[in-house]
C-alpha cells in the first residue's frame, strides 16, 4: 500500500508498506498502523477500504471508543470526516439528483461502485469524485458535473480532460 506524508519542512515524502492492521474487522489487513495524532500510541492508522494500493482513510484511534475515520479531501489533505462523506447528495452524470447515502457510488454507470464523493467546499453537494483512472469535478458550484479527467496509463495523473 502506498501512502503520502508530509513533512516538517513542507515537503512530503511517498511511503509503502505491506498492510498490518485490520481497522474494519472484516479479517483482511487493510491498514498501516501509525502515530498519527503524535500521542505516543501507534493506534491510529492510514487504510486502503477500496484495495486500489493507495491509502484513502486515516483512522484515529482504531483501537478505542469511536474511532474517527478522515478521508482526503481531493487535494492530499487528510482533512475530510468520513461520517460527513457519507452524507453527501450528489447529481449522476444525467443530472439527476441523489440523497445522502454512501460515499463510494457508481457514478459513471459502468455497475460498479467504485467512485469516491468528495464536498471540497462544505456545501453538502459532491463537487469532486474519484474514481479507477478518472475523476470529474463540479469546477462551478452548480452542482452539476463540468470536467472529467482520465489517466489512460495509470502513473496517477490526468492524460485527458473533457468538458461535459
């Protein structure tokens, strides 16, 4: 699994390490265990719940009561509450508008979910999503999503953009 740290000086370093931890109790390893919160414990954790080999939730105190899981905001944050994820409403690429439910939907309608909402602007209305290879933004705060990105090679950058 991969994952991204900042550093003290304003630098950030990429790490990978075999998963040790399981943050989900579903019996599968899914997690490094870390001292995020800098509180002398290693029972925080960063997780990879889609199993794509990135990092995309931080957990605080997995081994406690009520554990807080922070996902990235869209631009290498860990800075988003994964329980406010969850309750996003977002629009399908028809337009349609959806309730709150999860965080990972189908949105491109290929049968799968596997595209991860993200409200980079608090509103409560997806404007970011993220998905195997692609990603679509609401660059206007209509609601409405205006580009989509895709990485046909897979080294994790936008090869082609196109305005929808």
């Amino acid at each position: 699994m991969e994952y991204c740290l900042g550093d003290p000086d304003g630098s950030a370093t990429m790490w990978t390490a075999d998963p040790t931890t399981d943050v989900n109790s579903d019996g599968v390893l899914d997690a490094v265990a870390l001292d995020l919160d800098d509180d002398g414990l290693l029972d925080d954790a960063l997780a990879d719940l889609d199993v794509d080999g990135l990092a995309d939730h931080g957990v605080l105190d997995f081994g406690g009561d009520g554990p807080v899981y922070v996902t990235d905001d869209g631009t290498g944050t860990w800075a988003v509450s994964a329980d406010r994820a969850a309750a996003l409403r977002w629009l399908g690429l028809d337009g349609v508008a959806h309730p709150a439910g999860d965080a990972t939907v189908d949105l491109d309608g290929d049968g799968q979910a596997r595209e991860r909402l993200v409200d980079s602007d608090g509103d409560g209305l997806a404007d970011r999503a993220f998905g195997v290879g692609a990603a679509w933004a609401d660059t206007d705060g209509d609601g409405h999503w205006d580009v989509h990105l895709v990485d046909t090679d897979g080294d994790g950058a936008a090869d082609s953009a196109d305005t929808l």
